[in-house]
C-alpha cells in the first residue's frame, strides 16, 4: 500500500464566474497510481464539484523519513489533527 497525493482542479461558479482554476489536494492509500485516480474519482466533493485530476504524487519520503502505511486498528473519521489559522498564529517560532 502507499500514499498517494492528488492535486486535483475545478471551475467553482461562485467564485469569479467560474473564470479561474481553483485546486485542492486529496491523500488517497492505493496499490498503484491507476488504483489512486480511480478512488480519487469517488470521493464525493470530487464528483460534486466536477473536478480534475491535475497531477498524482506517490509520496514515498518527507524529509528524509520514509512514509509506511499500516492499516488502523481503528478507523476514526480521518484520524487527521488538524491547527487553524489563529492557533497557527499562537505557535512560536
């Protein structure tokens, strides 16, 4: 299994008239980067926005740690720890 980042795009009508290509990113865990595109299509803001793929990124190391998937003893919404922007502020340098 790996990971796999996707770097999709859309045309969001209520912003500027739909003028400009906004993006986000979407981690996918996959077997292979074809495996990846295909769950990537699923995932429902994708299909509700009408997104794009732009680009996928098999993620293998960040800064010279190598990443390794195991599967979660239990899976808990996204399992993800997210800091907003007025907690990101209050981090010191």
């Amino acid at each position: 299994m790996k990971l796999y980042l996707i770097h999709a795009g859309f045309y969001d009508k209520k912003v500027s008239g739909g003028f400009y290509e906004s993006h986000t990113n979407y981690f996918v865990a996959a077997d292979t980067k074809m495996e990846a595109k295909k769950k990537a299509k699923t995932i429902p803001e994708y299909t509700d926005k009408k997104m794009h793929i732009d680009g996928i990124m098999e993620v293998n190391q960040v800064d010279g740690y190598d990443v390794l998937l195991k599967r979660a003893k239990e899976e808990k919404d996204d399992g993800q720890v997210t800091f907003g922007y007025d907690e990101v502020k209050k981090i010191d340098s």
